[in-house]
C-alpha cells in the first residue's frame, strides 16, 4: 500500500515503481528521474528526521543543532546515489533510506567541520548561517562529532546481516579517514597560497569529496551485493563510475564558486580566489574545466554500460549533470 506520495510499499519495503506504468515512465518506457529522485529524497528525509529524533535535556542545544545541519536543505546527491546503487539488486527501501540518511549525516559532519573558522571560515551553508554562527564554535564541533556517531550508530543498528553491516561500517569509515575526506581536507589546508599541479588538485578532491561519493554508491550496491570473485566486475565498474562522477561534482563546485553568485550557490562565492586556493578551474580556466567536467561525466556513464537496464538510476544521475553542464554559463 502506498502511504502519501511515496512509491514504495511500506509493507514490504519493495519499490512500486514498476507498478505505477505512465506515471513513472515516460512514452519510452524509460523511468522518470523527477519521480524517483523527488520520492527517494523525501524518504531520506523522512528517515534523517526519524533518526535525529532524542530530546535535549533542555541544558544544551547539540541535538537541534544536528537537526538544523543536517534537515535543512541539500540536493541530497550522496543518498541519491545510494538508492540508485541499492536499485542494482531491489534491496528493499527502507534499509537503502536509513543507509542513505546515514551518509547525508556523514556528509552534514564534513560540512560543518569544514565551515569552521580554522578551517575555510564561511558563514553561510545551503542559504543559512552556518553551524558555528548559529550555535557557536564548540556546539559545532560537537555536531560533526556527535554526526560521526549517529551515522555508524544507524549503520550497526540495520535490520541486515552483520556481515552486511561490518561491510557498510568499514566503508563509510573508509570515505572519511585519513585516507579520504580527512586527508583531503588536510591537502586542501597545505596548499592555500600555492602554486600546485593539476594532478595535485585532482588528487586533493578525489580524497576530500570524492571519497564520500565512492562510499555512497559502494554502500547501495552492499546493502545486498557482497564484494566477492563473483561481482568484482559489478564492483570495478562502481568504482570507475565514482571516480569519474566525483571529480567532476568538485570541477562543477570549483566553476560556481568562481561565477555563481550567493543565491545560487547558497553559500559565500570567491571564497576559493580569497583565501588563494588553488582550483581546477584557477588553473585550466573556466571553459576548460567545464568541458574536463563534462568529459568525465562521459566517462562515468561509459564505466557502467556493461551493467546494462540495472544501471539505469546511475546513468540518469549522471543525464541530469549533464544538462546542466551543457547550458551556456551567464
């Protein structure tokens, strides 16, 4: 039974897109992307507004701080691509909307961290004054840890089998180690008022965004799919699909930075150019660094081909950066 807008059957946690003929489907028969995107993130939401539920005691403010990071907006890309991953085997939706929800509390943790005045010292996020403005320097800090926290917490709580749960644990922590977001963030701290080479840069963003985005798609495909002989294939094409697709997420983040304005971007632009951080876009230019974004975004849908129907949320994800991508910049 469909419960509201949703497109699942809460019963069994199975989608009911495929019975929903023309209202999912276009005239091609192809899924409409607007309807699963629009549906999987309010699922996620949904599930993130559950999970961030306990009460303060009424002596602090760290529970409606985590809230106000994490609820308050966002595209949702990572648990987007969780789903679309998760879609490869049907795993059920409710298992895929607490994983993703878990990711976007990761994600919300890197954000605040990364927002803090020791680190780039913005003052705006997603439109909004940013965590440490709002609530003050510490209580932020304690929102990104007490988010760390939280999403391994709804990982090890999951209604899977332990073996899929270690596995979902372990990459996650994987994303954000020294070895992934926290090493990136490190490198991008190094190279404020360098010159560094192209390759530099790419290797900084593929650890400090491109990490988490690797993960989310991991983590979909986990929830069901060991990683074993058996589906190193389905495995080797994820991660050239991630690779691509990251890199090319941060090239687009580094061009808006440098045109959008605040409005758009939600968030201070030239804030790269102020504190002299070097870019893909400061060092290729502008034109440049648009078409290396968009060809990777070719090179992303070309790594999941062999997968063939399965793929078919993957690949729209990837349509839909695309047709942004191609539009005249103003």
């Amino acid at each position: 039974m469909q419960t509201g807008s949703t497109l699942y059957d809460d019963r069994t946690g199975v989608s009911a897109l495929r019975g929903l003929g023309a209202q999912a489907r276009g005239a091609s028969g192809r899924l409409l992307p607007e309807i699963w995107m629009q549906d999987g993130a309010k699922r996620v939401e949904q599930a993130l507004a559950r999970l961030l539920c306990a009460e303060d005691d009424g002596e602090t403010e760290l529970m409606a701080a985590m809230r106000y990071a994490t609820l308050h907006g966002g595209k949702r890309t990572r648990a987007l691509l969780c789903l679309a991953a998760g879609a490869l085997a049907d795993t059920p939706a409710h298992m895929l909307d607490d994983v993703g929800a878990a990711i976007e509390m990761m994600h919300a943790c890197t954000l605040v961290h990364d927002d803090l005045p020791a680190m780039d010292d913005d003052v705006l996020r997603r439109g909004l004054p940013t965590v440490h403005v709002k609530f003050g320097e510490a209580t932020a800090i304690l929102v990104g840890d007490a988010l760390q926290a939280h999403a391994f917490l709804t990982l090890a709580s999951l209604d899977a089998p332990g073996d899929n749960r270690i596995a979902l644990v372990r990459e996650l922590a994987q994303a954000v180690s020294a070895e992934g977001a926290a090493g990136g963030q490190a490198m991008d701290l190094s190279l404020v008022g360098k010159h560094a080479e192209l390759d530099r840069i790419v290797a900084m963003h593929r650890m400090k965004s491109g990490a988490l985005v690797r993960a989310s798609v991991r983590m979909g495909a986990l929830c069901s799919i060991a990683e074993d002989a058996a589906h190193a294939a389905l495995y080797c094409a994820l991660d050239r699909y991630t690779a691509c697709f990251g890199l090319a997420l941060q090239v687009v983040d580094d061009i808006l930075d440098a045109t959008a304005d605040t409005a758009t971007l939600g968030k201070t632009p030239g804030k790269d150019a102020a504190a002299q951080k070097p870019t893909c876009a400061s060092i290729m230019g502008l034109q440049a660094a648009r078409q290396f974004a968009l060809d990777l975004l070719r090179d992303a849908g070309e790594a999941i081909v062999p997968l063939g129907q399965r793929a078919e949320r993957l690949a729209q994800i990837l349509q839909r950066a695309n047709v942004y991508l191609s539009a005249p910049y103003a």
